[in-house]
DNA sequence: GCGATCAGAT
DNA sequence: CACATCTGATCGC
C-alpha cells in the first residue's frame, strides 16, 4: 500500500484523483476553498451546490460526471510508474441531492464505494438504480464493498420512505390548529417537505441559507423565509430539543416532527406516550397507494409521540439493515468495509451479515425476522463462524468469514470517513 | 490572530 | 441507540 491512486471522501494528499458521493460535512471534512491536490470528481447535482459551501473554491479542479456513464481515467501506478487506466460509473445513491456511489474498474478489479445510500426496494429512482448497477456490473462481483453500514444491525427496520412521508402528513393534518416544526439537516429530505406542501397545499418555512439550496436546486417556489406565511417550519436540526419546543409551546401550541431512522425503542426521557400514538379513528388502518401501485398500510405504530411534543417518525435517508441486506446480496462481495465506524458500539457489517451462517441462529433472537434468516451465499463459500449473541458486546476481534479476515475496530471514534484506493487493494 | 482540528452537546 | 451539525477549546503557524 505504498503510494495512493485515487481517494472517496478522504481529502489528503498524495492521489492522482478525488471523488465525492455528497455534500454532507462528515464526507467533505478536509476539504476546502483552498483545494489544490488534485481533479475532484462529483455529479451535476453536487457541483450545482458547491459554491455555497465552498464560495471560493477553483472550479478548474471540479470534474463533473454523469450518472450512469463510465468514465475512462489514465493514471499511473503508484509502485511503477507505469500507466494505469481505471473506469468509473456514478451510480445514484438517492440519500440527499447529489448523492452518488461510485463503481470502478481496474486492475484492483471492481470497487464499489458506496457512500451513503438508501436501497428502498420499490420507486421509480431506486429500480433505475438497481438496474444500472446490474448492468454496469454484468456478471462481475465485487471485489471490495466500502459499505454505508449506518444502520447495519436487524433491529433498524423502517418503512420507505413514501410510508413515512405520509405519516408526517398525517400528523400534521391532524393537528390543524398546531405550529409544526420539522428537524431537517442543511441538505436531504426535500422530498419530504415537497410532498407536505402538494399534499396539504401549504407554503414551508426554512431558514434563509436552505432557501439558497433549495433555488440552488431548482424546487418550485414553495418555501419560504417569511414566517407568516406557514404555520409549517423546517428547522435545523441542531436547534431541536424538547427545550425549544416547550419554549415554543409557551407562546402557541407547538409540535415537532423528527424524521429519523433510529427506532426509538426506548427513550432517554421518562415521561408517558412512548409507544405509539393514536391519530384518529378515521385515519387508523388506512392503506396507501405507493408508487408502483402496491397498497401498503400506513402503520402509525411505528410513529412514536416521544415527548409532549415530539413526534418520532421512521424516515431515513440511510437504508434499513434488510435494504442494506438485499444490497450485499445483489453485488456479491468479496470483501465488505464499513464506511461508518464513528460510534463507540461500531460493528462490523459482515458481523450481523455473518450471522445469516451462524449455526446457532435459531437459539438467538428475537430480534430476527424469519425473513432475515434467510440464506444467503457469497461466492457459493459459505464458512460457519462462531459468533453467537446479539454482536455489541462480543469480545471476539477477529473472525474468519468467506476468507475474508474481519476485525473489529478498537477505537471509539474514527478520524476519517472515505477510502484511499491503491493499485493493490486487493481483497485482505 | 486565524484556520484547522478536536471534544462535547444536541 | 446515531446522524449531521453546531459551539467552543486547543493547536500550529
């Protein structure tokens, strides 16, 4: 692992190219207006929005790239000197705007940088990106998987996305005398408040530097600064918190909305109405038309009234651990990565993923879905390991899984996001 | 004094 | 629980 080829989300230097799957501070930490080592490769969308987080930035070093084309770079190896052509495909990765994963091919084999992603198994952009990995990849496996592994672990299950959108909508219809505030961060779930606004035809209000993203994107003019034309607030969520809405409800009868795909199985509060929440008869058990036609039940159990007024709602930009699951499934790994390691229970993904071969599966869990215990094959090796338990706490720190040799990382907290790619990275 | 980096809070 | 972000302390020049 001498010299660097190229680099995903991670800005030292020393690579002969840069990509970037988003715009989110945790992919672009190391980055700034005064970049200079080297071209830095992003989609249209990403590029669209880059002055606003970095106003001074020399464009001659941005490199635009389609979604769904492959894109052919001579580089030169990092041990010979001698030249190396790798190819790469922008792929989407439908988190926030912009996002994209990034496949390439070289002579690593193929790579496949995830960045972070949603998988949802039904849509018009998720099947379009199913497809164009499918061909891109035409018969080839993976051979290194950097994988968003955010929520990799059976007890994150949420709805799509559509589901939850209408259980926001829901929420807010039936509070129609109520202020509603919404925790959002400085980019992603637009989708959410467009579909607020079409459904319940109301204008939104977010903060003066989010209505720049949201020109910068190009969304109709329904948001808005002017606070007396909505009782709707999307509001960072940074300035959240049980304190500011009490704050809130001391003036008008507040209620905050936090789109997130944490499950909330239990609260760091003690007061009462933390299981689920009751909308009125009228709207219980109804069932929604999704996109490609299916009907689907608006659950509201998975809705959760946290506080007095807070509102917990299952959306997420990260994909749950059975889209992550059918993702692993679909690529074929050799070799798997987590590219979030910055909790202090981090786990590696192939933990919970080994799991599926664990011998002992039946005598664990409760946690697990009978359609997560299915088979699932890698490279047709399927290896027993000896994990047993529910994973956080496991002392083992190596394991053997398909040959490929895992470990758990130590540390608490993870200093850089994003990979350097070498001309050897070959599987472990 | 300023930007970069880190710890801690939310 | 964690994500993504902010604030404020500390470091290096």
């Amino acid at each position: 692992m001498e010299g660097g080829m190229i680099s995903v989300d991670q800005w030292a230097k020393g690579s002969q190219a840069y990509f970037l799957t988003h715009l989110h501070s945790d992919h672009t930490r190391g980055l700034s207006s005064t970049w200079s080592n080297g071209p830095l490769f992003c989609s249209r969308t990403t590029a669209k929005l880059f002055p606003l987080k970095f106003p001074d930035f020399n464009f001659a070093f941005l490199r635009i790239v389609e979604i769904g084309s492959w894109h052919r770079l001579s580089l030169s190896s990092p041990s010979t000197g001698s030249p190396a052509s790798i190819q790469f495909m922008p792929i989407d990765a439908f988190h926030c705007p912009g996002a994209v994963m990034f496949l390439f091919r070289g002579v690593f084999g193929h790579v496949l940088y995830t960045g972070d992603f949603r998988w949802e198994e039904t849509g018009e952009r998720s099947v379009k990106a199913k497809n164009m990995l499918i061909d891109a990849l035409n018969g080839a496996n993976v051979d290194v998987l950097y994988l968003d592994n955010t929520y990799c672990n059976p007890v994150y299950c949420f709805p799509i996305r559509e589901v939850a959108t209408q259980q926001v909508i829901e929420i807010i219809a039936s509070h129609p005398e109520h202020d509603i505030v919404i925790g959002i961060d400085s980019l992603g779930k637009e989708d959410l408040l467009l579909e607020i606004s079409r459904c319940l035809k109301m204008k939104i209000w977010v903060w003066p530097e989010r209505l720049q993203t949201m020109h910068l994107l190009g969304y109709p003019d329904i948001f808005t600064t002017r606070t007396s034309l909505t009782r709707v607030r999307a509001v960072p969520r940074y300035s959240f918190s049980i304190n500011t809405l009490e704050g809130l409800n001391a003036t008008k009868p507040t209620i905050g909305i936090m789109p997130s795909g944490l499950p909330w199985v239990s609260k760091p509060f003690e007061g009462k109405n933390k299981k689920g929440f009751s909308l009125s008869v009228a709207s219980k058990n109804r069932r929604i038309l999704t996109s490609n036609g299916t009907r689907v039940d608006l659950n509201m159990r998975s809705v959760e009234k946290v506080q007095n007024h807070i509102f917990s709602v299952p959306y997420s930009d990260h994909s749950c651990y059975r889209e992550i699951k059918d993702f692993v499934w679909l690529v074929k790994p050799y070799n798997v990565k987590g590219i979030v390691s910055m909790s202090s229970c981090y786990v590696n993904p192939v933990y919970y993923l080994s799991h599926l071969f664990s011998s002992n599966r039946a005598s664990q869990s409760t946690c697990l879905d009978p359609e997560i215990c299915e088979e699932v094959e890698m490279k047709g090796k399927t290896k027993r390991t000896n994990f047993t338990g529910t994973g956080r706490k496991k002392r083992t720190t190596e394991a053997n899984f398909l040959g490929v040799r895992i470990r758990r990382v130590s540390i608490l907290r993870q200093i850089n996001r994003g990979v350097k790619i070498v001309e050897c990275d070959s599987p472990d």
